[in-house]
C-alpha cells in the first residue's frame, strides 16, 4: 500500500490492515528492517566471565566463571540515561557508565555448580521450552589411558565422574509453602505484583499455575538445583551440546565408551527419570528375559560375554535384509549377500556409536534411524548417500523439528523453508557439480554400503584444493551436519535470510547451520575414531545464527535489505581498527544475537583457547 517502509506507515497499514492467515508474524518481523544496531561501543569494561549464549524468549544471558566452577544468570536491560540539549539522540555522548557490562545486564545470581574436583562443561547448556528448567554439565579431568572395563570399548578416553545437573532457574511463582499457585486465590497485593510480572512479560504467560489456598505470591529467581544425572568412567562427548539431544521433556544422553543411549525424561516436579537405555538391550525387560532363560546370576555379569549388542543385532539383522530383497534369485542373493554382507560381516560389528564428529567427510561413516518403540532400524545410510542428502535438502525443517510451544526457534531459515537459503544451496551444490564434472577420471563412484570410496575419498583430499570441492564431498559436508547439535542456533531476526542478507565476502556455509531432533544413531568405524583431519573447511565463515568463534577479517560485516536489494541496512565491525598493524595474526571473532532486541555481543579472541581480548556491544541507539 505505501511506497515507503519507514516505521510510521508500517505501524498504520498495521493498524488498517489485517495480514493474510498465518502470516502475521512475518508481518510483525519486518519491523525488524528498521530497528537494526546503529551503535557500537567498542572494548566494553566486562566482568572475567565466560559468556555463552542467550535464551531463546531472550530473558536470560547464561555466562560461567573464568574458573569454570560457577553459574552466572544475567537479565538483558537496556542503556538509559539523561542529556541536556535539544538533539541530544545523535550529538551527544554517551556517559562513562556505558562502556561497562552492567548497563546492559544485571546479574541475578551465581550459584556454584561444579564440585572441587569438577568442571563446568563451558559449552554445554540446554533449556526446557518453556523456560523453566536448564540443564548443565560438570565433568572430572579426562582419562587418557583408561583401562577396559566390562562392556566398554577400547580406545575411548574416560571421565571419573560426568554429571548432568537439571536447574530451576526461570522465574517461577511459589507460594510461602513452595507449591505453584493459581492468582485467583492470592491477595490483592499478590494479585498486583503478579500483574506486573505478566505485563513485563506478556509472551511468558506461565502454563504450570494450579490452584492452592496459599497466603502470599513470591518471584523466584534463585537457581535452585533439583536433581542431577551422574555417569562413571565414561565418556560422553558435551562439546557444542553433540552428546546431549532435549526435545519437549525427553533427554537423550550417548555414552561413547559403554555405547549406550540413555534416555530421561524430565518431570514437572523437577525430577530426571530414567526411562530407557538403548545398547546392550533395547526394550526395558531384554535383561531380564535374557538372564531368566539362561540361568545366569545377574550379580555376576560375564565378561567374556561374545553376544552383540541388541542395537547391533538389529543394524546386521536390517542390513541383511536390505541386501537380502535386492536381489529375486537364489543364487544371485548368496552372491550378493556374500560380497556386500558377509565380506563386510566383522566391519558392521566394528561400528561404534559416535553422536557427532566435525570430520565426517574423510571418515567411513554411515547414519542408523532407529524407531524407540519397534526397537527396528528403519534406514541404514552412508554419510554420502543421495537419498538421505534429497530428504535433507528438501524436508530440512523436519530434521530441524522444534517443539511445537516455541515462538522463537520456529522462525529460522533453512533451505526448505526459505527461497534465498535454497538457491544459496543449490549454487554451491552446481559449483560441486562442476567440479566433479572436471575430476570425474578420479571419481569412482558408491556403490552400496561399499568402503572403498570413502578411503579413496580422504586420499583425493590431499589432491584437491581448499578452493573446489566435487559433488561427493558436498554431500559429505552437507550430511556432516546430521545429527546436529540441539539447540546449536540463534532465532535472531537478523539472521531471518527473507530479511536480510550477507555481503559476498560474509557467505556462510551451510553445512553446520541446522538441528536433528529425531533419534539417528551414528556410526563410525573403530579403528578409524582417531583419525587426523587434513580438511579444513570450504567456505569462509565470517558470522552465521550458530554461536562459535570463527576466524575475522578486515572487513566489516554487512547486513543488506532482501526487499529493497543493495540498500545497506546496518553493519558491525569488530573493532575501530581492527587487524592491528600486524596482518599475519591471527584473530577469532565470536557474535552472540539477542533473540528479539536489536543487541548483539561481538567478542575478539587471539586464540581459540585464550580468553576475550576485546568485548563489543552492538545496539540501537
């Protein structure tokens, strides 16, 4: 209707007219397009924390102590201050007080979580949907030359203690004796204080209230532990959240040294149950059928016990059978199953369980679906499958599932699910064409579940230039993402690829950029677990929603109009000068996207193990 997109005909043809059905959020986020940073405060006074991520509603900021032995909750809040003058917006300074961390955040609490002997998993935190549980890792020193132990497999370091602690630390509303009350049966003083946290929080309506005949409504914000999951000499791997999958109230937890999945719900009284643990047995009572019909004393286990696992037993059982119906003739079934199964027989039984690996490319790898409730695997793929890689390009977002109750994570950009995101893919995907095409005397193709290609594969790796990349290896590096990291993205608008767009020099790649909710089991060879990477990467990586520090440049990063192309709406650079005199350093750069505020977090590092050196706050002034 208007030919303008400032603020003040959006806010009227809002209020005249009423969006198409289900498009009224897209509607509301286009605002976006003109509330961007506009200001930046270089080289912020911050505390010597360890600053890690947001939530997804944008209420709390989760930082851990440089010693990695407390939790830190910060609350978002907005710089405010007083001038004299008639433009004093643009013109004037902004006060001493807002270089420091504290005019952007106030901290809550700091609880102690990990023991003396502990430490917190810096990069490893998950939060329940509706804000009202988080969920943290403490860990022992890592083992490097664990001896075997009954049922665990070698080769595998191990933690004398891993601990996976569930806190309540979202604003609840107790009553005096600790039950959650309906307002109804509150006072009028309760009554007004629980209307003025509703209205500070009007999309954080809680959905937990019941009725309770209690005195007095209290605002909780303490951070109280509730329960904690313990795991022994074992090893599960918590780096970018890659061991740990939370979908609504159901944990799933891979223990790589005892190839166990575990699963745990979370109760709303606070509590992690156990409910099933898939490996050695795949239905609760496997144990005790096996045991009952053997006569064995389940006190005393056997360790030279030669039975494959239950999950095992069903990925040889569903190979077999694949292999199996390919085939209609007797005698061409024995040949098939002798070459393609048989030959191959003890290389299946040498798969482990690997929940993620940042390396998959080079690695003979391959990618189990297994149904919880059948115990059946459903799909067997190789990590360069065109099958699985068709479903990932087209029904992405079913691979990136979010609970159904969230508001924010619904709305990120996936090439399923946006225009621009899809044709960004299928130009690196014609790119790897090409130069397949080009290479194709070295290309020997897949064939089945074959391992030959994948050893041929990390050979031409040393071949090829960083630059190129063939059809194989873009599958590989797409499908390397699978299963992804839970809650591994920021839902920042600004990252919303119908709203904006990178520069040419900022292009993202898209292989880490989404999550799988679904339970894949991956797999890896055993022998091939330790194997070194020669492969860095193929695209450079400058800023993307997943929060990890990626190396920087000199160059500023621009966020450009989608509607209105080549209009530049905003840009953030790291640092007044940034690069130093010095080209040859190296510099790591770390950006952290409030979910609904135009406020980002950059963070400058000289290493990827050393601590900030320069803190940067990005905001709408």
């Amino acid at each position: 209707m208007f030919k303008t997109n400032n603020v003040t005909s959006r806010i009227f043809e809002r209020q005249i007219r009423t969006p198409a059905p289900g498009t009224s959020v897209h509607s509301a986020r286009r605002f976006y397009e003109n509330l961007v940073p506009s200001f930046t405060i270089y080289d912020v006074e911050c505390p010597d924390h360890s600053f890690f991520k947001f939530t997804d509603d944008g209420q709390y900021f989760v930082c851990f102590s440089r010693n990695r032995q407390d939790l830190i909750v910060y609350r978002p809040t907005w710089l405010s201050f007083s001038c004299k003058g008639e433009d004093c917006d643009n013109n004037q300074e902004l006060p001493p007080q807002a270089k420091r961390f504290e005019s952007f955040f106030t901290q809550l609490y700091v609880k102690p979580l990990a023991s003396c002997n502990e430490l917190i998993c810096k990069d490893f935190f998950l939060y329940m949907e509706s804000n009202q549980f988080g969920i943290f890792a403490t860990s022992t020193a890592q083992i490097q030359d664990a001896r075997g132990t009954d049922g665990a497999i070698l080769g595998v370091p191990s933690f004398e203690k891993i601990t996976i602690h569930l806190f309540r630390w979202v604003e609840g509303i107790l009553t005096s004796v600790g039950e959650v009350c309906n307002v109804s049966s509150a006072s009028n003083k309760s009554h007004a204080r629980f209307m003025e946290w509703e209205n500070l929080h009007p999309l954080r309506k809680p959905q937990h209230l019941r009725l309770h005949p209690g005195p007095i409504l209290e605002l909780l914000e303490d951070g109280f532990k509730l329960d904690e999951k313990v795991f022994h000499n074992d090893c599960v791997n918590l780096t970018h959240n890659m061991g740990a999958f939370l979908y609504d109230d159901l944990l799933a937890v891979v223990s790589l040294r005892y190839q166990t999945i575990h699963i745990l719900q979370i109760r709303d009284s606070g509590n992690l149950v156990d409910v099933r643990a898939i490996g050695a047995y795949c239905r609760e009572d496997d144990e005790l059928f096996i045991n009952s019909n053997n006569g064995t004393n389940h006190d005393q286990p056997n360790s030279n016990n030669s039975f494959l696992s239950g999950i095992k037993q069903r990925l040889l059982s569903f190979i077999f059978r694949e292999i199996w119906s390919e085939e209609t003739d007797q005698n061409q079934r024995v040949q098939c199953l002798k070459k393609k199964f048989y030959f191959h027989f003890q290389d299946y039984v040498d798969l482990v369980i690997l929940k993620a690996s940042r390396n998959t490319d080079q690695l003979p790898a391959f990618f189990a679906v297994y149904n919880m409730e059948t115990t059946e695997i459903v799909a067997f793929y190789q990590n360069a499958a065109d099958e699985l890689y068709l479903l990932f390009e087209r029904f992405c977002d079913h691979f990136h599932a979010t609970s159904i109750n969230s508001m924010y994570m619904n709305f990120i950009s996936s090439h399923s699910n946006n225009i621009h995101a899809l044709e960004q893919l299928k130009s690196m995907k014609n790119k790897a064409t090409s130069v397949s095409q080009d290479s194709a005397r070295h290309d020997n193709g897949v064939a089945g579940y074959h391992f030959q290609h994948s050893i041929l594969s990390l050979h031409l790796q040393f071949c090829m230039p960083n630059c190129l990349m063939t059809l194989l290896q873009f599958v590989k590096k797409m499908l390397s993402s699978l299963p992804l990291n839970c809650q591994s993205m920021s839902p920042s608008p600004y990252f919303d690829q119908s709203l904006f767009r990178f520069d040419e020099k900022a292009i993202v790649s898209l292989s880490s950029m989404y999550a799988f909710p679904l339970l894949i089991v991956y797999l890896l060879l055993q022998t091939w677990l330790i194997s070194a990477s020669p492969f860095s990467g193929m695209f450079l990586q400058l800023i993307s929603a997943t929060d990890r520090p990626r190396q920087s440049t000199d160059h500023p990063i621009r966020f450009i109009s989608r509607r209105q192309p080549n209009i530049l709406k905003f840009k953030i650079k790291t640092g007044p000068e940034f690069g130093g005199a010095d080209g040859r350093s190296k510099k790591y750069s770390h950006f952290l996207f409030h979910p609904v505020w135009p406020l980002a977090l950059s963070f400058i590092q000289p290493s990827l193990f050393l601590p900030p050196s320069a803190v940067n706050i990005h905001f709408r002034r």
